[in-house]
C-alpha cells in the first residue's frame, strides 16, 4: 500500500500509541513517525525499542508539518488534548483518536477544531489500553475490529484516507453512528465493570460475618476478584464520560431487577426461568 500521510504524530505513546507506531512504519504507511509524550521515559524507551523516528515532549514541536495527528491518549483526557492541539496544527492536517468514547470526543473536535482540520473518530477495538510502551507491538491490531465514527462535519477525503491506513495495519475496518458505539460499548465494557464491582463488594460485607471467606469461594468469585483488582484506574472517569448512554443502558436492567425480585418473592419457578 501505498504511504498514505508524511509526517504522522502520535500524542501519547502507551500499547496504543507505541504499537500503531511500529507498524505504521513496519508497514511504511506513513513516511515518518513523530511520538509526543510528556513522560521522558516513555520518550526515552521509544527511541532505545525504535519505535517511532522522533520522540519529543513538546506539543507545538511534535506537531509541527505533522498531516496525519493521532490522539493516543486515555479516553478521558482525549477533550483537553483536543483543546490544546488547534494552534499547532498545520493546514490541512488529519486528526483521529483512538478512544473508547466517540460521542464527547467528536463534540469537542467540532467546538475547537478549525474547520480545515477534519477529525475521524477511530476505536480499535483491544482491551489492554492501561499497559504502556514496554508491551507495545507492531501485530496489537492484527485481525482486530476497527470503527470509525464521524459526526457533523464529516469530512469523505479524510474518512477514506483513516480507513484505508487501519485496512493497512491489519484491521478490519466498519462505520457505526457514534451513539450506537457509545451504546454498545457500554453494554460490553461498562455495565461489566459495575457489575464486577458490585459483585466484589457484597463479598466483602459477607467476609464481615464469615472467617476465611476465600475457602468457600468458587471460581468464579475468585475471577471477579481478580478482575476488580486489575480494572483501569481509569474506570471511573470512563464510565463519568460515557455517563448518557449508560443512564439508558441502566433503566434496561433496572427494569429487569425489578422483575427478578418480583418473581423471586411473589411469582412461581416458571416466571424465575422466563427471566433468565
């Protein structure tokens, strides 16, 4: 394939950051490679593991005759970066990201995005976001989901160029409505996260009552203890970010509890199994 973009600047250079470095230029999808980062070690580590050509930590250097601006940051500082990155950008210059979250994001880049700059919503879909560049690798996107989301001011040049960079680095490429992401990705990611945490909580009010409570405890207790343990410090933020759809998400299955407790104190075994 052919380069799509010159310069490309990657803001940020965690797994994401640094993995979709390696393979933009494995793959020579781009003529060079510019990390931004501001912890010197990750920049530090970039040059020592080749991951990128250039590793600064400033903003208005790394930006500069950048075409291609790839925002790598976590999800929910993805706004403040967007609104520090206007100034520095050349005419013309393409800008994605690579979060979870599209509806907020693709909001804030109509607000402060010169209209000369299109932005394109991008979710490569790979659940290890909170490793950083030590465990970056060229094939992280291999064979993995990618959609792109656009809003308003939807520009077909820039989508058709992101796109074909993504088919490039191995994706499989899809569009969806950045509602209906925002939706779906908080029934998959979510909803899970607290759910998991609820779960491990009522353990530990029984663990209150009951000595060496692990020793009774299945598998399957064990597992969500282990996922609660290692769930982004993040989760928090992300879940505030994507507050909206989650609200409508959480009507469903508040709707569907009460079901459950009604059938359980007042119904019969068959209205228990129609509900599960």
């Amino acid at each position: 394939m052919a380069e799509q973009f010159g310069r490309a600047a990657i803001v940020g250079l965690g797994l994401k950051g640094g993995s979709l470095a390696m393979v933009l230029r494995k793959k020579r999808l781009v003529k060079e490679v510019v990390g931004i980062d501001t912890d010197a070690t990750a920049l530090t580590k970039a040059i020592h593991r080749d991951v990128v050509d250039q590793a600064v930590g400033d903003l208005e250097q790394g930006l500069s005759q950048a075409d291609l601006v790839v925002l790598a940051v976590p999800t929910h500082s993805t706004p403040d970066v967007l609104a520090d990155i206007p100034t520095h950008l050349q005419v013309g210059a393409v800008v994605c990201d690579l979060g979870r979250i599209k509806g907020p994001v693709l909001a804030k880049a109509a607000e402060v995005l010169p209209q000369e700059n299109p932005f394109v919503g991008c979710h490569p879909v790979v659940f290890e976001e909170e490793k950083d560049i030590d465990e970056a690798y060229p094939a992280l996107f291999q064979d993995r989901p990618c959609i792109l989301t656009s809003g308003d001011r939807r520009d077909e040049e820039a989508v058709k160029r992101i796109r074909e960079i993504w088919e490039g680095v191995g994706c499989k490429v899809e569009e969806m409505d950045p509602e209906v992401h925002d939706r779906l990705f908080a029934v998959l990611e979510d909803l899970p996260i607290i759910f998991l945490g609820l779960v491990s909580k009522a353990a530990g009010q029984v663990s209150g009552y009951v000595d060496e409570i692990d020793e009774y405890s299945s598998r399957e207790l064990k597992e969500i203890t282990r996922l609660v343990a290692t769930v982004s410090p993040h989760a928090a933020e992300r879940l505030w970010a994507n507050r909206k759809p989650l609200v409508h998400v959480l009507a469903y299955y508040r709707l569907k509890l009460k079901e459950l407790s009604e059938a359980l104190q007042d119904g019969s075994l068959q209205d228990l199994k129609a509900l599960l």
